[in-house]
C-alpha cells in the first residue's frame, strides 16, 4: 500500500493489485445495472474494511457508441465517474488499422453511428451497407430502407460511375447487425468479390478482402432470462454459409476482442497507465495480480487463464453467475474462483489480498 497523490482521495491505493471487470452479464444486464454492482464499486473506491482504494478498468465485447458515450451510460449505471481512459470496447482496438485501410465496409449498431466510430478512429472512406442497399435495392430483396435510412445513407453513386468502381479493402463488423440477413448477404457479396470490387464475383473465392469482427461471443447476457445470440453467431454463419456457395472453400474471417491475448495486452497497457494517471503509481511497475471478473468461460474466462500463462504476473479469473454461464453446469473453461456476483467476486480479491 502507498500513499495516494489525489488530496482527494485522501486514502490508500493499493499499489500490487486491480482489478478488470467485463460489463454485460457481470455489471450490467439490459441496459439495467445488476444491483451488487453499484455496491462492488462503492468496495473498490474505498468503502471496505481497510479504507483502500483499488484501480479497476473496464473490458468489455460490446459496442456501437464513442467510448465517451458508453461511459457516460456507465456512470449513470453504476453511480461513479468512468472516464475512457479506464475503458475498452470490441471495436476499441480496430483503431489500429485506420491507416491501414483506404475503402472499408463497416456494419452493426444503430443507424450510421458506426461510421461516425470508424471516422472518429481516422478511418478515412467508410462505406456501409446502407450505401450499398440505397445505390441497390437488389442487394438484398427483402431489405426496404425507411426514407430516414436512405437519407443517412451516402450517395456512393454521387459522383458518377457506378458501384463495381468501389473496392473495399477491408471488412470492419464494429457491433451488432440490426439486420442479419442483409448483413450477410452484403458480407458475403464481398467476400466472394474480385478483390473487393463491389457487384462482381470471383471464379476462385480465394480473394476477398479481410473480415474482422469485433469480438466472437456466440452468446451474451442481455435482459432476457437466457442468453441472446451474439456477433460469434453472425460470424459462424458467414463462414459456414460461404463454405456451402463457394466449393468448399473455406473462409477465415478474425476476430478480436476477448479472449484474444492481444485485447488483454491492450487492457494491461491501459491498466498502467490508469493507475499512473489516476492512482499516482509507478507506470512501469505492474501490480503482482489482476483479477478479472466475468461471465463467459468461453471469452472471460479463457482469456485471462491464457493470459496468466503468458505474463509474470499473476492474471487470476472470477467467475459470476450473473450472467451467461449457467450455475449448476461445468464451465467450459475453469476459473480460479466461481462466485455469485461480482460483489463477492470483489470481497474475494480484497480478502485474498488484504
Ligand atoms: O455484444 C456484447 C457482448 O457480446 C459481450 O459484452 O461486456 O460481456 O464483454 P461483455
Ligand atoms: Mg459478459
């Protein structure tokens, strides 16, 4: 334990350890905080037995907003301030290939908020499957944009030419399709393109442009007593759907998000700056352990025991029964602590520690 540099604070910050929590299932359920979580986090800001204050962050899959919105819409839930420099999205990493990329197709979210995201990121011509249902109707025959989608919609004909001029370079699913069946004829279209070229299909369907989803939950937790479908889902039927019309070819989209080892690096980096930032910590100094608190075996939970395997220090795994994993049913990856809520979980990394 050290002595904190926020006057304000006017607390201890424990200096070897954190905490890293994933939203849906965990803190949230439907838009609703799940009510331990508004407690859990009054614990980690200093309401517990020793008066200590332990960074945390936020990682979670979902997306379709600015950071900055998705905290504000945190801070509300949970009764606290969250700032983005404590948070991670799917789509967060994506950023990273702004420069990469000229043409991009981005799908998902709620009317054009996703290319408002990609062009936030700097990416630099983002067309999306509005545009392409506007210059064809075709496209999709059972897909009749409203006149408010068509008027959001760009004009990719505007300038003349016609739509096999267009070639995207990559595909971006930044959250999730609000229409799956045109999401996966217009992902499919590309993806059996010449190259990318928009209305022509290859002979070889072996050069289509990369796909990159933002994450691959098949499923998540959302108000719904069961769990709801999820992007992996989407995903699946892209590359089993394209297998079938292409010969057998085989499709290899990419995922990241959990429990890809990169997304927790990115969270590591974020979490030492965090703690620099906030707590007055030193940058360089890892804590010795992070426990991470989520609901998915197949993401949380996997992702943090590999991520153990690959750094000194320690990642350590809570599971919760809150939301997509089962109570009662064996976890297809193993935790190293299943708890009820994450307000136990919270109890247990603090008692563990203190
Ligand atoms: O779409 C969101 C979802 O798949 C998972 O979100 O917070 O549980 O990682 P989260
Ligand atoms: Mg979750």
């Amino acid at each position: 334990i050290t002595a904190p540099i926020t006057p304000a604070a006017g607390q201890d910050v424990a200096d070897n350890f954190a905490f890293a929590f994933d939203i849906d299932g965990v803190l949230v359920r439907g838009g609703q905080p799940i009510p331990e979580a508004i407690e859990a986090m009054k614990v980690l800001n200093g309401e517990n037995e020793w008066g200590v204050r332990v960074p945390y962050i936020f990682l979670t899959n979902g997306g379709g907003k600015f950071e900055t919105e998705r905290c504000q819409d945190l801070s509300k839930q949970l009764e606290i301030d969250v700032s983005p420099g404590q948070f991670i999205c799917g789509h967060t990493p994506m950023r990273e290939f702004a420069d990469h990329y000229g043409t991009v197709l981005v799908i998902g979210g709620e009317g054009e908020k996703c290319r408002d995201v990609a062009e936030s990121y700097g990416f630099k011509d983002v067309i999306t499957p509005g545009d392409i249902l506007r210059a064809n109707a075709h496209t999709a025959p059972f897909r009749k944009l409203t006149e408010i989608e068509h008027n959001n919609a760009r004009d990719l004909l505007a300038r003349g030419g016609t739509l096999s001029d267009i070639v995207v370079e990559a595909v971006f699913v930044f959250a999730d399709s609000r229409d799956w069946a045109s999401d996966l004829q217009i992902i499919l279209d590309i993806a059996q393109s010449k190259g990318g070229r928009l209305e022509t299909r290859s002979e070889t369907f072996d050069e289509g442009p990369p796909i990159y989803f933002s994450h691959g939950d098949v499923l998540w937790s959302a108000a719904h007593e069961h769990a709801r479908l999820g992007m992996g889902a989407l995903r699946k039927i892209v590359e089993t759907v394209f297998e079938d019309t292409s010969g057998g070819r085989k499709l290899t989209t990419h995922a990241f998000g959990k429990p890809q080892v990169s997304t927790f690096e990115f969270a590591t980096r974020l979490l030492q700056q965090w703690r620099a930032t906030q707590h007055g910590l030193v940058e360089s100094e890892p804590p010795a352990t992070v426990y991470f608190v989520g609901d998915t075996p197949e993401s949380d939970i996997r992702g943090t025991n590999a991520m153990n395997e690959t750094t000194e220090n320690e990642w350590y795994s809570i599971l919760v029964k809150t939301g997509v994993y089962q109570a009662g049913t064996v976890p297809k990856y193993t935790p190293r602590k299943l708890v009820d809520t994450v307000l136990d979980a919270v109890h247990h990394g603090i008692r563990r520690e203190m």
